[in-house]
C-alpha cells in the first residue's frame, strides 16, 4: 500500500522527520548534559581560597540562568567581570532558540511518525537514520580529533564579539573549565543524541515487523 504522497513527496517529508529527529535528540541531549555537567566539574578543596560547595553554587546559578531563570546572573561567591556577564547572556539567547527549536522539532516528529506509521511509509526512515548514525558518527570523530581547533571555530561563528576570552584574573571560574572539560560534555553530549536516534530506529524498525 503506498502512501498518499507522490514517491519524491514521500523521500522529502521523510527528510524533514529525520532532520527533526536529529534535532530533537541534539537539543534533549544538549538540556540533559547541561544540566547532568556538575557531576563532570572537578573542584579541588580549598581552590584558591574557596571551597568546592561554594564554587559549585555559583556555576549552578550559571546553569539555572541559561535556561531562562533567574534573569539576572549573580554570584555569591566568585568574581565574575562584565564580559564574562555579556557572553553568558549571549550564551542565553541561543539556548533559548534551541529550547524553542527542539519543541518545535519534537512536535514535527510526533505528527511525522504518526503520519509515516498510517500510510505505510516508517520503512524510509529506517534507510535514513542508518546513514545519519553512520554520518554522526563520522563527523564526531572527527570533531574530537581536532576539537581544541573546532572549539574556538565555533565561538567564532556563534559571537561577534570576544566576551568568550575570559581572562583568569577577573573570571577565575574559567580555571575550572577548560578546553577538555567540554570535550568531554561534548563525547557525552553526542552519546545520548545517538543513543535516542538509535532508539527512534529501533521503535521504527519494531513497527515493521
């Protein structure tokens, strides 16, 4: 029984879910590792006069603050410059696109598979969610082979100003968070976004059989 849709219809709309699954599973995994990233922070005792639960307060209100709340960012505890104050808003306002974007992406997938499973069509994104595991997986290793590289491309590409060079002296918090440390919340990151696709497939494939 073929669908509704013309065959090349059919090919784009599968296109467009997939997009929206990839998406969706970025932007889960994205809010999932943001919010799961202290258990990854390292504060050693008594650094540089503070103590780890207080540095951890801090960086937590940095967490709480890029996802909308509270609308102002202060710290009790560390130093924080205006820069650093104007990049972390920077930072606000695309994770607020990206809350939007991964609602609007979840929404697509749910009307997409429900129009996928009634007219016969869930067989397509089995064949394309295959080559987008294989394709993430390509491009990840090669993003953590160069990623200190790919890191600051990327600021470069996201800011149009330098409020992201954080200077040790007035933001000492920067200490704490270098280059490896995103990496790994970015090998994290892309883990669960492959682990929800894989899962998307494999209800997929379930459905056929």
């Amino acid at each position: 029984m073929n669908g509704k849709l013309s065959d090349n219809a059919n090919w784009v709309l599968a296109i467009i879910i997939v997009i929206a699954i990839v998406v969706g599973s970025l932007g889960i995994g994205f809010f999932v590792v943001l919010n799961g990233s202290p258990l990854l922070l390292h504060v050693p005792v008594n650094w540089y006069g503070y103590q780890p639960n207080q540095v951890m307060a801090d960086y937590c209100r940095v967490i709480r603050y890029l996802q909308c709340w509270p609308r102002q960012l202060h710290f009790y505890e560390l130093p924080i410059s205006g820069s650093a104050l104007k990049h972390f808003a920077d930072v606000k306002s695309l994770v607020k696109w990206l809350q939007v974007l991964t609602v609007f992406s979840l929404l697509i997938c749910w009307l997409g598979l429900r129009y996928e499973k009634k007219n016969y069509q869930l067989w397509r994104l089995v064949i394309l969610l295959q080559q987008v595991l294989l394709l993430l997986g390509v491009m990840v290793g090669m993003l953590c082979l160069s990623f200190h590289d790919s890191f600051i491309i990327m600021h470069h590409l996201l800011f149009r100003n330098n409020y992201w060079v954080f200077s040790s002296k007035t933001d000492p918090i920067i200490l704490l968070l270098p280059v490896s440390f995103f990496a790994k919340l970015f090998v994290v990151w892309m883990i669960i976004a492959a682990i929800i696709i894989l899962g998307c497939w494999y209800w997929i494939k379930k459905c056929l059989n």
